[in-house]
C-alpha cells in the first residue's frame, strides 16, 4: 500500500539561511510564492542563531527541506517546489 498524500496545509517548508545572503532573499522569494499559491505553511530559520544547523548547512544555504528531509540547496526552483509540494 502507498504512503497517503498530504494536503498542502499539512506539509512544512523549511528555508535556512543567513542574513545579508543574496541567495537567501532569492530563495525566500520562491519559498513565498509556491508556499502561498498552495497553502503550504512555511519557515526560515538562520544558521547565525543555531549552531547545530550551522554545522550541518553552512557550506550549502540557502537550503529548503520539506517535511523535514532536504529539498534542494543554493538555488530553489519553482516548478521543482511546486511538485515535491503536490506530488
């Protein structure tokens, strides 16, 4: 048997990244605008303020997990988001 779907409004988006990243803002652009034409709640984290996710992304940010488990890193793209979000 398959895993369910999830609704949208039961998936999270994860950005974490840093202040004064220009690839940062570029994600949290896409982030916003995927997350909010599907009601998909989302949050931004900053690997200044947490050492652990210091430690584990600061050669990759901007990184976006979905539920958890790594997306993509540097560069996020639409369409991308878009079907990992709806698939």
């Amino acid at each position: 048997m398959s895993a369910e779907k999830k609704v949208p409004s039961e998936r999270l988006v994860t950005l974490i990244g840093k202040p004064d990243c220009h690839l940062c803002e570029d994600a949290q652009g896409v982030v916003e605008k995927v997350c909010g034409d599907l009601g998909v709640p989302w949050e931004k984290k900053d690997i200044t303020q947490d050492p652990e996710l210091h430690r584990e992304y600061w050669e990759q940010i901007p990184v976006v997990l979905v539920d958890g488990a790594q997306h993509t890193f540097w560069r996020v793209h639409e369409e991308r988001l878009r079907r990992a979000l709806t698939t």
